[in-house]
C-alpha cells in the first residue's frame, strides 16, 4: 500500500535522511547539493515527518530539536536577525539543535555576511549542527575557492541524485493514487524513460495525462516545454558547454570537465552506457540539441544571400569565402 505522504520508498528515505542524521550524530555540519528550492520544503517535511526513522537513526532522539531556517522566506539577513531567531525559537539551551538551511545557494551571492554568522555560530554553539541545502554544487573550484573559509559548508557533502527507475515507478504509482488516474504499464516505462528520474517532469506528464487521458502530448505540451526550459536555465555555463560537447559525441574531458561529469553523474543527470556518457532524461537531452542547434542558424536566400541568424552576411566574406560556405550549406555531410 502506498501512502500519500510517502513519494519515494522507504527504503531510499532511509538512506538518505539516516546519512543526514548520521552528520548530526557527529555534531556536524553537512551541505547537501543538487536539491533544487521548489523540492527542498518537501524534502524537509518529510525529513521531519519521518519518525520512524529518526527514532532509529538519531541519538537522543528525545533531546533533540529540529529548526528550519528558509533564506527564501524568512527575512533573516545578519547576525543579529539570524540570533534573534534562534532566541525565538530554541525551546531549551540543554537540547541538540539540528538547524536546517533551506535556499542555501542565497548565501553565495546575496547573503554572504550571513555566512559568516552561521559559520561562527556552529563553533560557538557546542549543541548545534547544520545542514545547507543548495541547488548548485558548490564543490566546483570557482565557488570551493570562493566558499572555503567557511568550513561548516564543506565539513560534509552529500548530493540529492535524481529518483532511480525504482524510485519512479514509485512516484508514478504515488502520482496515480493521487491524481485518481491509471496507466498502464507502457505509458509509465515511457513517463521513466524519457523524464530520467526528474520528478518534477514525471509528475507534469502524469498530470497531463490525468487531464486529457491521451498519451500523445504528454511530453510536448506549453506547461512540460516551460519546465525543461528551466531546467535548462538552471545548469551554469560550464555545465552547459560540458553538455554540449556529450551531445556532440566530444568525450576527451580536461580537469575541470572531469569534476563536472562525476558530479552530474552521480546526480543521475548522466548516465554511462558502453562507455559512453548521455543525459538520463532523454526530454532533457532532446531540448538540449534542440536549444544548440538554434545557436547557429545559417540560410542561402535566393541561391546567393547568406543570412546568420537572420542577418544578412554577404558584406563580411569574400566572394570567394561566400561562395564557399553556401556550397557547404547547400550540400551538407
């Protein structure tokens, strides 16, 4: 029987959050990345909610009191706000504090101060542990360099993957109770294949699907195109120009571009198959190649003008040079 209040299984929530309890256990801090804003609030109800395993994960578990910190929604800006709060909130100066940190990534660029305070917090505070949760990877040398002197971010981190195979036909079975809608064994193999374990797009193909009862457009309607287009946006440039060069078949990676494709492969963004690297959402991967090849749109108007993105170019090339490239454009491969 599947609960409503439960989306993944039993058995992943408890990987998961007993990790996170096993870094309060410490009196640690951890940072766990990859667990984008609109996921984290429910993400931490259910952490919350999760009795059974905190009972048996959670050292004094009777002595421990759990604080969210949303940066989103609570206007806590330095250390003043941010002890004010605490005073507000901490019902026994005797109890573990475990104090989560929601919209973390607002403390990169918008909140750096506060950074500071929490850091120095964490030391000053012998009950206290945190937990960050971030979109980005804060892993990746520009933001470590920029982010190293505060140590809590970085005493532990832990990366939210996408859902496995396992976990989805978990979540379509969840989304199907909830939405009070069937669907049959090819239509949940496609939803897995082509959303890749991105829960937000299975939950949009299944809630197209729930509306209109046709599975032809449940990948290719306006609500599902704006959700990948995000999605997209959401990747910093050096992901994307990694991604472009896995489209294009490119797999010889420098340094930097290797830290890159072991993280978005250990976030189930990637995935290996005869040792070749591709996106596990194939919607995602499909967008991509879509999105790269209106970069670069070049067109012979009239058998003799050559247009750029829509821009006449004949003046830039040599008669020659142009002659050229509209041989090449009129006889691709």
């Amino acid at each position: 029987m599947i609960s409503l209040t439960q989306n993944l299984t039993q058995e992943t929530y408890e990987k998961v959050f007993s990790e996170w309890l096993a870094i309060a256990n410490r009196r640690e801090c951890g940072s766990i990345i990859h667990l984008p804003k609109r996921d984290q609030l429910y993400r931490i109800n259910a952490f919350i909610q999760s009795e059974t395993i905190l009972k048996k994960y959670l050292k004094n578990y009777g002595q421990t009191q759990i604080l969210t910190l949303d940066l989103t929604n609570q206007l806590i800006d330095d250390s003043y706000e941010l002890e004010k709060f605490l005073k507000t909130k901490i019902k026994s100066q005797s109890q573990k504090i475990i104090l989560l940190v929601l919209d973390a990534d607002k403390l990169i660029d918008e909140k750096i101060s506060l950074i500071s305070s929490l850091n120095s917090l964490y030391h000053q505070m012998p009950i206290l542990s945190i937990l960050y949760f971030f979109g980005n990877n804060i892993t990746y040398p520009t933001l470590a360099k920029k982010l190293s002197s505060y140590t809590t971010l970085y005493q532990n981190i832990q990366i939210f993957p996408y859902l496995t195979k396992k976990d989805g036909d978990y979540f379509i079975r969840y989304l199907e109770k909830k939405l009070s809608v069937h669907l049959s064994e090819k239509i949940i193999k496609e939803i897995i294949g082509k959303c890749g374990g991105i829960a937000w797009l299975i939950k949009e193909a299944v809630r197209q699907y729930s509306k209109t009862k046709n599975p032809i457009h449940i990948f290719n309607h306006d609500e599902m195109r704006i959700k990948i287009s995000i999605l997209i946006d959401e990747f910093t440039h050096e992901e994307k120009k990694l991604l472009e060069k896995i489209i294009k078949k490119k797999f010889v990676f420098n340094l930097e571009e290797q830290a890159i494709v072991k993280y978005l492969l250990h976030s189930n963004t990637l995935i290996k198959i005869n040792d070749q690297l591709r996106f596990y959402s194939t919607l995602l991967e499909d967008s991509f190649r879509e999105q790269l090849s209106e970069k670069l749109k070049i067109a012979v108007v009239n058998n003799r003008d050559l247009y750029i993105n829509g821009v006449v170019m004949n003046n830039y090339f040599s008669k020659r040079e142009k002659n050229l490239l509209v041989y090449f454009i009129k006889n691709k491969g």
